[in-house]
C-alpha cells in the first residue's frame, strides 16, 4: 500500500534553493533526497526496546563477569511471574485452539515473542536505511550522511530502496520504506517519519537560502 503525501511545498523550496545554489539540478535533487531519508529515519517513531520489555514483564537481565577481564556482561532477560507476554502467549494458543503451555515452555515461548516485538520496532525505523545507503553512493563523498548503525539485527533486511535522478532537464527522486506489511498502525508511523523529515529537510534550505542572500546583500553595499 502506497502513501501519498503533498509535496508541492518542498519542490518550490527546492526550485528557490536550486536558484543559490551552484551545483546541477540532478545533483541538488539526490542530495536532498538524501537529507530527507536521514530526516526522517531519525524522526520516524520507533519505542525504546527497554520499554518494550517492562511492558511485557521484564524486570530486568541476569549478570555474569568474565573470568579473564572481570567485565560485566548482560545474560538472560528475566520475566516476573504471570508476564503480559505469557498471557498473550496462552492467549493466543486458546483462540487457535491449542493446549496451553505453562513452566519453562511458556517462559520460553514468552521470552520469543518479546524478542519478535523488540525486532519489530527496529526494522520500520530501518526502512529508511536502503534509500540512504544507496543515495550515499550518487553523491559527493562530502554529502555523504554517516551510515546508521545498530538498528537491525537478525536475517531479517531492511525493506525500503531508492531511485536517484538522472536527468538533468527534469530530475526526479524516489525514496521508499516498504517495512510496514501493510500494518495501518505502522503506516502512520513511517507517514509521520516522511513529513517530519520532509519538513526538516526544508527547514535546512531555507536557512541555506536566507544566509546566502544575506551574503549577497552584504556584497552589494545595503
């Protein structure tokens, strides 16, 4: 499923940015694509995984120290009695009409789900990372944006891609995160993610705009 978003606003920005700025129309159009992905892949909604696993009944992660470096490390997540992610687990074996799980199954099953749900939350905001990755690479090394890290995990890829403009008389970009399966929920996430970075990303240029006429302003003696 599609999401259609006004964008009229954004290319007059871009036409009136494109007129102080020296570089070629078809170079302007994928670095602020470019800017636009990485706006709203930090601005696209993703729950903090800790919360996430209170939610679900996690009271916190068992502890053990290395034996050679003396190093702390974190172990097995610890669930309290009756957790929210055991009674969804039952719950949901009860409605497909399963015999329900109880001791170390139900912990086990439980424990799998708050992985999945951790996952989950990672891979929408990592949607983005396909489109910046391959935008990186149409434009100079110094527009480049540093690659985020740390966001997925797993076989799972990121689901998303982007078209670069290769036209100079009438350049276009396309830039897309397919991770939301079609989930009305997670639509709005990545539908707020793209205006809040599409407004970011304007925000950008019309301070690039105002200091170069300034500059120019400047130059001519008023």
């Amino acid at each position: 499923m599609s999401l259609t978003i006004n964008s009229a606003e954004f290319t007059r920005t871009l036409r009136r940015y494109a007129k102080v700025n020296k570089r070629s129309f078809r170079e302007i159009v994928n670095k602020k694509a470019l800017d636009l992905a990485f706006h709203a892949l930090k601005a696209t909604d993703a729950a903090d995984p800790a919360q996430i696993e209170y939610k679900l009944g996690a009271t916190g992660n068992k502890v053990s120290r290395n034996k050679k470096t003396g190093a702390l490390r974190k172990g097995k997540r610890i669930l309290k009695e009756d957790s929210f992610a055991a009674r969804i687990v039952n719950s949901r074996r009860r409605k497909a009409g399963k015999a329900l799980v109880w001791g170390k199954e139900l912990e086990r099953q439980a424990q799998k789900l708050i992985n999945q749900r951790v996952k989950a939350v990672r891979f929408l905001k990592a949607g983005w990372l396909p489109a910046i990755k391959s935008l990186s690479f149409k434009v100079d090394r110094r527009d480049r944006v540093r690659w985020p890290k740390g966001l997925t995990k797993g076989k799972a890829a990121p689901k998303g891609y982007a078209v670069a403009a290769r036209s100079e008389l009438k350049p276009s970009a396309l830039v897309v995160n397919s991770a939301t399966k079609n989930n009305r929920t997670a639509q709005k996430k990545i539908q707020a993610g793209l205006r809040l970075g599409m407004a970011a990303a304007m925000a950008d240029m019309k301070t690039y705009i105002n200091r170069k006429l300034g500059r120019d302003w400047r130059k001519a003696g008023f």
